[in-house]
C-alpha cells in the first residue's frame, strides 16, 4: 500500500501535555513523598528512562529518523510534495532531539571523493534542526558546512546556513523514504567514480588496477 505522509503534532497540544506532565509529577511528588523517599535508590534509573520517552516524544525523535531524499518510493501524491531536482542523499539517526548520520552529495564527491558521505550533528528546536557536516581527517575534526533543516511531515527544507554555495543548492526539498531500508545500501557508492579518476591520477605510471 502507498506509505501516508506522517504528521506533526500541534505545538499547543504538546504545550498542553508538557503541563500535564509537569502538573502530575508535582501532584504526585506531594502525595507521595514519604514513599518516593523510602525508594530513593530506584529514582535515578526511572527518571532517566521515564525522561527518556518523554523527551523521545517531545522531539518527535521518529518522525526525524530514516532516509530523505529527492526520489523516495510509495508516495501516491508525490507530486504533491514538490520535491526538488538534487542528488542530496541524507540520512538522520535523532535520539532526544540530538541528530547524527550522514549526508551524501556529488558536491562532496569532487571536495573529498575518498569520502561517500560526511558525518552529521546535530539538534532539533521545533519543527527545525541545525546541523553541521563534518569528518574526522589526520586524526582532527574538520567542519565542511552548516545548514538548517525544516519539517513538514514527509518532507524537509534543506538551507545552507554556513560555507561555500558549492556545498548544497540555496533551498532544497527532499523526502522521507518509507520503510525501513538500510540506508547505508544506498550512501555507499555515490562517489565510486569520482574516486576511481582520483586513483588512477596518484597511482604510478605501469601499474594496473
């Protein structure tokens, strides 16, 4: 079946359940008090995994996470998407609003073709991230750009924030690949070509492949 676009919860309704929240753990901590000290040693541990979930969906950690590209399969409406016209492959791993995962580009191909992709991170605010592609070269991190990312359900504005335009075009749109595809079958590669020209230059005269 064609995969449904997911949708963003409004922020009143998660204002409204951020002070439920809050309104219940003061309720509960008066009401409970002497029991919750008696079990004071078993506080850390929940906390962290209540707080956990809580900020898991308070960052909408899922709808973040997967593949986005311009050619993601399944959509009956995808032109509705107005995806654009770019090679950008991205993949984002969030936990509790911070991002990781790679970014894939031909840009990046012909700047660093011994790379397929550049490391991502991260961290969301709202609907909108702010994240750095970066490598770790020689043994030292070495920052190449900064963009930003908009959410819209299945979709997401790409901008360049900071570097050089060659990086990513001025405004993109990609989407969400549906499913749970190894995102990594489809980074690996993208620079194949570009790193067979960069061989077959520093390689010495009379050798083969």
């Amino acid at each position: 079946m064609p995969a449904e676009k997911p949708t963003s919860v409004p922020w009143y309704r998660r204002a409204w359940v951020v002070l439920s929240f809050l309104g219940a753990a003061l309720y509960g901590l008066i009401a409970n008090g002497p029991t919750l000290l008696a079990s004071a040693e078993k506080l850390p541990g929940e906390y962290q995994r209540v707080s956990g979930q809580f900020l898991t969906w308070y960052y909408e950690d899922r709808e973040w996470e997967g593949l986005w590209s311009a050619s993601p399969e399944g959509y009956v409406d995808i032109g509705d998407m107005k995806l654009s016209d770019v090679d950008i492959k991205l993949h984002l791993a969030v936990e509790h609003g911070r991002i990781g995962g790679e970014i894939a580009t031909k840009a990046i191909c012909r700047a660093v073709p011994m790379f397929d992709y550049l490391l991502l991170e991260g961290q969301i605010s709202g609907n909108t991230a702010t994240v750095t592609a970066f490598d770790v070269i020689g043994g030292e991190r070495k920052n190449f750009f900064r963009f930003t990312v908009q959410r819209d359900g299945a979709v997401i504005a790409i901008s360049l924030k900071e570097g050089s335009p060659e990086w990513l075009p001025p405004a993109a749109r990609i989407g969400l690949h549906p499913g749970n595809e190894d995102p990594y079958k489809s980074l690996t590669g993208t620079c194949s070509v570009e790193r067979e020209a960069l061989l077959k230059q520093i390689r010495p005269k009379g050798l083969g492949r």
